[in-house]
C-alpha cells in the first residue's frame, strides 16, 4: 500500500465522484450529500486536477462521463460498498450462522452448574460453534482477554485494570458439605469447625484463603487431612468417608447434593460474600459475539442462581 501517495489525496473526493456518476448531476449529487452545488463542483475540480482528465463534459441535460471517468465507475463503487459494510454496519451477530470457538473461564461452579446448560443452548441457537473452556488465575485472565485467548472470564479479580469491563452474574456464600451420617446437626460452631478434618480445595493463586486468616486471627487452624486443586471431587471424597467436611460455595453445594449423598451444614461464623463477575476487555466491548456471549451467559448463570433451591 503506497500510503504516502494516498495521503495527499482526500478520498472524501470518491463519494462526490460516486454520486455524480450515478446522477450524472453535480446540483442533484450535492443534494443528496447535502452539501452546496458550489462544494460540489470545487469538489469535482479537484479530482479532474488530480486524476488528469475532465471526467464529465457538460450537455444541455446531464453531465456525461468521460472513459477515464466510466473506467472508474465499477472500482469506486466497489470501495464505497467495501467502506460502507465496514464503517457503517450496525449488523449483530448471527449466532445461526457463525463458526466460532467460544473461549471461557467459567471456574469449577460455572462449569459444573452451567455446562450442560450452556451446551444446550449453543446446540440451539449456534450449532456451528464450539465451546472451549479454559483454566485461567485471576491474575492471568486480564492478559488473556486482551489477547483474544478468552471470551469471557467468570470469577473475581481482586484489582481488575481500567480496561477490563465486568459485570456482576450473583453473589455467593460458603457452607459446610459432608456426607449424610456425619456425626453433627445444626449450625457448626468456628471451634468445632476447626476443630474437624477438612478436605480443602486448594486455590493456585492464594496462600492462605480468607477462612484461614480468620482462623488465625482466632488462634485455630483448620486440620487437612486432604488438600485438591479439584472442586469437583470433594462431594464424592466427602459423601464416602463420614469423618470428613469440606467448605464449599452455597451454589454448588445446592447443585451437588442433587447427585452426591452428602448434606448441608450451616455455620454460625461469617465467611464473607463471594462476589462472581463475568470480565471482558474494553478491546471487544463491542465485539458482536463478546456482546451476544455475555448477554447470554448473564441470563443462564441468573436462571441458574434463582433455581438452585434444595
């Protein structure tokens, strides 16, 4: 691309000259540009300065169109249709005909609780899309966003930059899970919490989680006697051994017990709310598939939290 060529031509000058072409009339293109015939027509005498030829010759009806100028007639056509599709389109993404990979970091409870329903209605409403999930740190994500690995990230970054956009899905809690026969009823007490043998679900990106360092605060500690990168196996590990309890996110534990023999215990301490955002970048705010993707997942996680009762 000979840019520098290019730069001292004004292709404002390409509209005038397609709209004279096809009115074959300086006053009826002017008004159609709304702009003055007098604009117009210096408009035109640019071009036939720049582009060597008198483009139209004047007749008593119309103006008429040299070869050079009917030469170019089809290619300026073609550019303004190209830059109009691309500038202009206000076009939303066709799902039905899209052939995309959906990138997401939906964490164990989004993949968990969502998946068989997020398929469902990518078969639906997609079906020529793949969906392609993606273990993602929190601190990774951003970076990840950015470079288009990831669609959508679902979690909670703790100091999310100024370029990444987000939006709250629901607010969850924590509980106590444990098999059915578990020696305990009620709420659970901080003392005989700690005092319990844990399965924990350890988290790459932090050392201690906020439950540890409010046990410490206390003087207590928790006693693992399993630690598992894999949330998704506590409800069995814990449904088959009544010596054991896990804490776990109120959402998934609801959705759990479902498939799992395990119940539900409450606690008398607070563990704080956890907050689950879905994150993009400001790059693809206005992606069509980012924005239908994230409408979409808004809706499923909404239907999901609200129907998740025991």
């Amino acid at each position: 691309m000979e840019y520098g060529k290019l730069r001292n031509f004004d292709l404002n000058l390409l509209v005038v000259l397609g709209a004279v072409l096809e009115h074959q009339s300086v006053s009826a293109a002017a008004d159609e540009l709304s702009m003055s015939q007098s604009s117009a027509s210096h408009a035109l005498t640019r071009l036939r300065r720049l582009l060597g030829d008198e483009l139209f010759v004047k007749t008593r009806n119309r103006m008429m169109p040299t070869p050079k100028a009917l030469e170019l007639a089809g290619p300026i056509n073609e550019i303004l249709q190209s830059a109009g599709n691309i500038l202009l389109s206000t076009a939303s993404f066709q799902p039905e005909l899209a052939e995309r990979t959906l990138h997401l970091a939906l964490g164990d409870v989004g993949e968990i609780m969502l998946m068989p329903t997020l398929l469902e209605f990518v078969r639906n409403t997609a079906p020529s899309c793949k969906i392609q999930t993606v273990m993602s740190l929190a601190h990774e994500a951003e970076q990840e966003l950015l470079d288009g690995k990831l669609d959508l990230y679902v979690g909670f970054i703790a100091s999310p930059s100024l370029d990444l956009m987000c939006q709250k899905l629901y607010d969850d809690d924590m509980v106590v899970i444990c098999a059915t026969d578990y020696p305990y009823e009620g709420v659970m007490t901080i003392a005989d919490y700690a005092a319990a043998d844990h399965v924990i679900h350890q988290i790459r990106s932090l050392a201690k989680t906020r439950v540890d360092h409010m046990l410490d605060s206390r003087g207590l500690r928790r006693n693992s006697r399993i630690i598992t990168p894999n949330a998704s196996a506590t409800p069995f590990i814990v449904s088959n051994d009544k010596t054991l309890i896990a804490l776990y996110p109120r959402s998934l534990a609801t959705f759990m017990k479902k498939v799992h023999d395990i119940k539900i215990l409450e606690l008398d301490f607070d563990t704080g709310t956890i907050e689950v955002l879905q994150y993009w970048h400001r790059r693809y705010n206005n992606d069509p598939l980012v924005s239908w993707l994230r409408k979409s997942m808004f809706g499923m996680f909404n239907d999901a939290t609200k129907n998740r009762g025991g």
